[in-house]
C-alpha cells in the first residue's frame, strides 16, 4: 500500500482553481471520490470545478453535492491543474478527453490494476480497495476537513467498490477508514440503504424472469443466465437494471464459473463472466472473444452474431477451460 | 455502549473449568461469540466445554473449532462457572436450561434489545451491532489471546449480525473491531463467501417461485411474496431455504412494509413482516397475531387456519397501519 506522493500534494496545495474529473458512466466510487475531493479541496480555500460528460443517474443522485457536477469545459487554460479519480484509461475520460489532458499538471488517483497510464503526475495503487480510500489519505496528507458530507461521499465509494466490504479487495485499512468515516456522523444503514434497497417492482419481475432462463452445465460447476429484449420490454426495465444479476448463479456453492448473455439495442450482445478462486481465469475466456478484465470477473461485446451461435462458442469455452483447471 | 463488568472480569480470571453456552438454533453471531471466547479462554489456561443441543448446521459448519462443540452435559457441580453469550432469554437455552442454570455462578453476555434477565452476573449491551463485538471486548480485558481461530469466529459474528455492516447497528466501534481483526489475517471475502455465497440450485428455483407470488397493494407501499408447499415440493427445498427471502419485496424502494407467507410442515403458517424507518411498527401488527418481534421486524405463526384467510386479514392491518402513519 503507497501513500499519496508528495509532488502531487504539493502541486494541489500550490493550486488555486482545479478541475476534478473521473470516467463516463461513473459509479459510486467515481462520484463518491471526486465529490469527497471537491469538498476537501474547498475546505482549503480552492475554487473547484466538477465536470461530468452526463448527468447523475437516479442511483447516485443522493450524494451531497452531486447537484454541482457541470456538463460543459471551460477554457483548460483556466485551470492551475486537473485530478481524474478512479479512471484507469484516458480514452474513459469521454468525449472531452483531449481538452481534458491539455489541462497541465494532469494528476491522476487510481486503484484499478489494469491501469493504463496517462497525465503528468500518477497514482496508482492496485493494493487499494476503493480510489475512495485512496482520497481519504490525500485528503489527509493535505491537511484538509473530512467533514460529514466528505465522509458520506468516500463511505459511499468503499461501500459501492468492495460490495460493503465482502470482496477480496476489502483490507483492514479499508475497514479502518470506513470506522473513521462513520465516527465523523455518516450512518452505515442509510448509505447501504440507498445503494442497495434501490430495486423497483419492474426490476423483481426482470429477476424473476432471468432466474427462469438459468442453465446448468458441468455437473453444477457452469451455470448460465440470460436477459433477452424481450425480457427488457416486457418487464419495463433497461440492461442497467440487471446489475449484481450475475452473482446469484455465481452464489451458488458448487458454481465455479457464471456467465450472464445480455440483449442490448443494436444487436449488441453483452456477456458477464465471473470464477471463483485463483484457478479459473474468465479474463482469458473474454480475451478470446474480443473482451478481457480481470481473472474473476471479466466480459465482453459483440454485434452481428447470433445469442444461439455465442452461447454455444461459450458453453465449448468455459467447459474446455474447467477442464483444463 | 458498556465496558465488560470488572467483576464478571475478576470470574472469568479466577475459573478453571468454564461451560459456555448460547442459545438454540444458533446463528453466526451466536456461534461465532461462544467459539471465539472458548478460544480466548484456553489462551488463558482455562479448560473449556463447549456446550451445544444440536450438531452445527451446514451454514455454519465452517467456523474452525465447531466439532468441539458437544451436545450432552456432564454435572453441572464440575465447573466453575458458565458463560452464555447472545441468548436473550433462558428459555432459549434449551432443553438443559434448569441444569445449565445450575452452574454458578452463571454469566449472561448478550446484545439484544429485549433482554430477559437471568444467571448471577450480567452484561447486556444493545448498544452493541453483535455479541461478537463484545464478546472481543472482553477478550481484551481478560488479556486472552485473539489468535486467528477467534479472530475468524468473532469476525463472522459481526459480519452476520450486520448483514455484512449494513444494518443501523453498525457503528464505527463494530468497523475499528472488524479492521483489527482482518489486521489479525481474518480475509473479509473468505467469511462473506462462507456466509452469503451458499445459494443451491434449488434454492435459486424457489426464489424464482416465490418472486412470482409478489402481490402489490397501497400504490406499492405494502407487497406480499408467498412460499407454499408445493413450492418447497416442487423445487426440492425445506422453509429455511426462504432466509433473507423477505428482503426482496423490502428492498424496492416504494415499499414501506413487506410480508412473507410461508406455509410449513403440519399446516402452521409462519409469517414474517418488515418495514422501514421509524414511522410503521410491524411488531404491533404481529402482536395482534400473537407474535412479536421489533419495531422494523417482526413475525408471527398460526395453525389451523386458512392462508387465505390470514392473507386478507394481514392485508386489512397493514393497509389500516399505513393510513394511520
């Protein structure tokens, strides 16, 4: 585990007017890092600029200062530097990328393993279960106010990034500064409560029907779901509403390998593979097929191809690699 | 929140044979509390008796030390004292409870709200997220040894007290203690995965059932799921497969109260009701059915009557309930 390095303390402290900025389609550590950033920033006297391509989905719009976040770039010669958090690859940063990068000094706070680099000045640290933790020593080693909003926004983050604290990523220094967080008035059931009691009667139904859909292969050890566009429609509900649909095959004690086939629009086919343990790599399966991630839990897209033809390409893969396991 | 009794401190410290005990059909917090403090105990040269009525279930068979626990009880005269830990009431001691209760003296350790004194010596501290959490207190001011056997036993009362630290008991004091003893190598996805990874096919069957069930009433502020026989039948499962069932109906979030009907064996209907925040009192409503519980979980069983009949009833309280908030 690294510590904040002090050049990028030292330009921040030296800075007057930052733009904070974090990958598309950000997630709960993205916004919960680059709101808690902003807020601390503050407390030290700068002026802070929160640019977002897209506004904040219903999921996350509780967070205390969301309503900040700004759509538009201003001239990047404004600015004295620029923080992406959680980003790994610059292409994530959307479609300002460029006017983005031309902000100087460009840092950068990451905890993603697959990091690509990118900027002038890097953090990046795989051992970190969130960039939320990450942000909570910068905070720290700038001498800045975690006050409750701050707290409420990195509690978020660790809580959203580590499954509230249950996957292999979650050390005794996240729960450490999760203790700290809540010792400064964050209330652990009304953050749990909004990122995961936020289900509505049309996503049950969408459940129900993709629970109907599970396959089992190999003796119990592959299982396979799958939501169809029709499955969409009939229920009312979009792809984003089958999110965490994929660990109820994987939940299942004698599954070593889940895989979920999604419909989207377009003919696209979205496919989420999950293992469990060290011997199963999914990220080498989605490799195959175009994708990668991580050896737990990968995916991958494809378009102009049969959902027939790729869960039967699949089923011969993921039995081929149980195999060889 | 309390510190271990000194004089419950001072027994402990003075014993040499000590009985531990908790109560029936014990959970991870239950389990967990009395194994680690077995532990403890033996770190300190004590002789120990794990006592317990039933052999451990397969959800908790995990927990390192289990198989010491033993299920017939020597003379209550042969020991020093005797400890139980989680049990809010002597009743659920079991079918030894008058013997048990002979041992003195007798130490009662527990968290629950609606404590019922009994035994010599008391600590209650519903101030506290688990037994486990005090139970590592008192490890602490025995100067016992927390090894990694207690560490992982007391680390999986917690994480199954909280709901892996989501509950509104959790207080930075349960996250300090968890992040101790992760420091102390407990790996906070190798207990998640033993608790809430243990899905069956038949169990994701059922689910799939019961969630075809769900009735929606008061413009989506009450909903209703149901678990039949020929559910249990169909899929292969028994009621307990149904745990945590309830959440998914709790969990949309225009729910303000969620009821579960199961029907059992030998024509009982068990019913369990939950709401949210402070305004709906479901143990009122499972009070007029001769249940109990708290104030946002509650339940009630009946026999010999009609499920529909039950249904309609509960509808009418829960629909009266929400008009009076």
């Amino acid at each position: 585990m690294s510590n904040p390095p002090a050049e990028i303390v030292e330009v921040l402290l030296g800075a007057d007017r930052v733009l904070l900025a974090t990958h598309t389609y950000p997630d709960g550590d993205a916004l919960g890092s680059q709101l808690a950033l902003g807020r601390v920033l503050e407390s030290l006297g700068k002026r802070v600029f929160l640019y977002s391509e897209e506004p904040v989905g219903h999921l996350y719009d509780f967070l205390p200062g969301c309503d900040k976040l700004v759509n538009t770039l201003p001239d990047p010669g404004s600015f004295s530097c620029a923080v992406s958090v959680d980003c790994a690859d610059s292409l994530r940063l959307g479609r300002e990328r460029d006017r983005l990068l031309a902000i100087k000094p460009f840092i950068m706070v990451d905890h993603h393993a697959g990091h690509c680099p990118f900027g002038d000045f890097q953090w990046v640290d795989p051992g970190r279960s969130a960039t939320g933790e990450m942000v909570y020593d910068l905070a720290l080693a700038l001498g800045g106010e975690i006050d409750y909003e701050a707290a409420y926004c990195l509690y978020t983050a660790l809580v959203s990034d580590t499954g509230s604290f249950k996957y292999a990523s979650t050390t005794a220094k996240t729960l450490a500064v999760a203790a700290d967080l809540v010792s400064r008035g964050v209330k652990p059931a009304e953050v749990s409560g909004r990122l995961f009691d936020n289900f509505s009667f049309n996503r049950l139904h969408l459940l129900r029907l993709v629970l109907e859909s599970l396959e089992i292969h190999s003796d119990g050890r592959v299982a396979l779901i799958w939501a169809t566009r029709e499955m969409f429609t009939r229920t009312g509900t979009v792809p984003a509403d089958t999110e965490n649909f994929i660990n109820y095959p994987r939940s299942v004690a004698s599954v070593q390998v889940a895989a979920f086939i999604k419909e989207s629009r377009d003919n696209v086919i979205s496919v989420s593979l999950r293992s469990k343990g060290r011997e199963v790599d999914v990220a080498a399966v989605a490799g195959e097929f175009g994708g990668g991630g991580h050896r737990n839990a990968a995916g991958f897209k494809l378009k102009g191809i049969g959902v027939e033809k790729i869960r039967a390409e699949l089923l011969v893969r993921l039995e081929a690699l149980l195999e060889s396991c």
